[in-house]
C-alpha cells in the first residue's frame, strides 16, 4: 500500500515540473548546450594542449645515456643528468628523480622515454627525432581527464543543486500553503517524503540520461570513436553514482527544509548541506590532476560520484575499489534518509519558528513510540 501510495506522490511531483514550460524548455536548452561543448571542447583540446608546453626558457631534467651531437640544441632544452644504463634511465624516470630520458641505442638512434608522456623539448634536444616510448601510457589525456572531471563534476552539482532545491521549496511551500495539512491526511509523512524524493530522483535521472546522450553523441559527431569506447562505461557508474548521490543530498535538503516555514529562511537552513557537495566539487575539479587525491575523494560518498567515474576512466582503480566506493554510498545514503525523514517527520507540520534539529528528531521518535 505505501509503495502504490509512494508512486502517487513521485508522478504528482512529475507532473507538477513537465507542466511548467519554462523547466522542459530550460532543460532542454541545458542538453543542447552540453551536445555543443563536447564538439567546441573536442575541436580545443589539441590547441590548449599545445598552448600547455612547456616554455623555451624551462630546462627538462633528463637522464642521458649517450652522447648529443655538435650541434644538437640539447644544452639549451635539457638538463642532462648522466645515467650508466638505459635501465638506470628508466628507473630515474619512474623514481621521479626526472621527468623523461634519452636513450642512445649502438647504430645511434635515441629513444625519448617518459612515464606517461614525454616533453616536447626532449624529442627536440636530438638532431635526430627520437622513438618515444611510454612508462605508464595513460588511457586518456591529461586535458581529456580534467575536462571529464569538470564535466562530471559540474553535471552532479548543477543537477543536485537545481532538484533538491526545488524538493526544498516545495515542502516549505506546502508548510505556507498549509497544503501539506491535506497530504497528510492521506499519505503518512514519510511516504509522502519518499514520494517527493522519487519523482525528483527520476527528473534528475532524466537530466543526467540525457545529458549522458548528448555527450556521447558529441563525441560521435566529432569522430572521437576512442574515447567514445572508454567513456560508456564509466558512465554508467557515473549514473549509478549520481543515483545514490541525488538521494543523499536531496533527502537531507527537503528535510532540513521542513524545519522552516518562510521561504526566506530556506537558504539559511540548507546552506550546510550545499557545501557538503560545494566543498568535494571544488577539490575534485581543481586537484583532478593528482591521483592521491582523486583516489581519496572517491572513497568519501559525497564526493565519490563525481571523482570515481573519472578515475575508472582512466583505468586508475580496479573494480572491487569502485563496488566499495558504492557501497559506502549506498550506507551512507540509507543514514541520509532515515536522518531527513525523521527532520521532515518530526516539523513538517509545525508553523512559525525555525525547528531545532534535536526538537525535529524528539517529535519523530515520539510519534513512532
């Protein structure tokens, strides 16, 4: 019965957005726009990797097996660090003692060897063009990483932000209009809460399917068949993620909501529960190129949507550690509910003052005892 009672809500909550011209019309503006950056984005990223290098006037440190030729202009790009072996080469390269190596082989070929590139100026510090070779070749890009993680990052937060926020202000509506009077005596509260929290989730789900979509169409239009293979599926953990992620943070937005009955006060009350998803999105996009960090973000649930996606994406993390990063969301998330639905329970149909968090929680609990 509170299933089929919990469906009635969720397609009101739909039905009320879909009525609105202005949030079908946005929306789909929003796709558009997501389908154009991804072909605008594909079109730069070689430009900004080149405007990116490394400057003329920077010396790359190197390790040097052999012996440059008069002439080579390797004094003035490298900083050559004398290395007995191409294996002690190699491995001054992965100890990070530098950042690339020039090998020279008997017939006096050079081999340029990197981690996960190699400089410019170290292909350029031999007369002869050198064979590059890849310690750690990366999946993807640097650029085409940073750019997933912004993209991802500002999707969850955008997404997260828009719907929660308007799950919020229609329990404070509801509260003013004395509307959730009636509701409530039809449906108990916490249905009507699980109510309000699955037709939004599944509006948010839309969103982000759609936008996935149109990425994904982006990358096809402009012929980037390869990381159009690597991109399917984290995006579908990403989905999975976002899934969970949107529960969390909506469910304690609505119910710390409730605590409140001016729309005035909303902002006040969530603003907490904003930087929850503010903080890890400004960390994960400015620190996506650090590994360590981005490794650590996808265990913390209210950043793992949008940091571990990026890291299966670039073949970072094995699956189990993607499985336990759900699953400490998925704890994490099921806490969330039972928390904004006991706020949501315990002040929905209180009036006047802001409701104490405690009061709110003491109200629930004497109504289940």
């Amino acid at each position: 019965m509170s299933g089929s009672l919990t469906m009635l809500v969720a397609r009101r909550e739909v039905r009320e957005r879909l009525s609105s011209k202005a949030f079908v019309i946005s929306n789909l503006a929003l796709v558009l726009v997501v389908f154009v950056a991804i072909l605008v984005a594909n079109w730069a990223s070689g430009k900004v990797a080149d405007d990116a290098a490394q400057g003329p006037d920077e010396k790359v440190k190197v390790a040097l097996v052999g012996t440059l030729a008069p002439g080579a202009p390797g004094d003035a790009l490298i900083d050559p660090v004398a290395a007995a072996s191409a294996d002690e080469a190699v491995q001054m390269v992965r100890d990070g003692t530098v950042e690339a190596a020039l090998v020279q082989a008997a017939d006096g070929t050079w081999t340029a060897i990197g981690l996960t590139a190699v400089p410019d100026d170290v292909t350029q510090a031999a007369t002869v063009t050198p064979t590059e070779m890849l310690l750690e070749p990366p999946r993807v890009s640097f650029w085409v990483q940073y750019g997933a993680t912004y993209a991802s990052g500002i999707l969850f937060f955008m997404v997260v932000m828009m719907f929660g926020q308007m799950a919020a202000q229609t329990t404070v509506v509801e509260k003013q209009t004395r509307v959730v009077e009636i509701l409530l005596a039809a449906v108990p509260a916490k249905v009507l809460l699980a109510g309000k929290l699955l037709g939004n989730a599944l509006l948010a789900l839309a969103e982000i399917v759609a936008m996935a979509v149109a990425m994904l169409a982006g990358l096809a239009v402009a012929g980037n068949l390869s990381l159009l293979k690597l991109a399917t599926w984290p995006m579908l953990w990403f989905l999975v993620f976002f899934v969970l992620g949107f529960v969390l943070f909506s469910s304690l937005m609505a119910g710390t909501a409730a605590t409140v009955s001016r729309m005035e006060d909303v902002s006040a009350v969530m603003t907490p529960v904003m930087m929850l998803c503010m903080i890890p999105y400004i960390i994960v996009v400015s620190m996506s190129w650090n590994d360590t960090v981005m490794r650590v973000m996808a265990w913390i649930p209210f950043s793992s949507p949008m940091s571990m996606p990026i890291m299966l994406l670039g073949g970072k993390v094995a699956w189990w550690e993607a499985v336990g990063s759900l699953a400490l969301l998925a704890v994490t998330t099921w806490v969330a509910v039972v928390i904004g639905g006991r706020l949501y329970e315990g002040s929905v149909l209180r009036t006047g003052a802001r409701v104490k968090y405690i009061d709110a929680l003491r109200a629930s609990a004497r109504r289940e005892g």
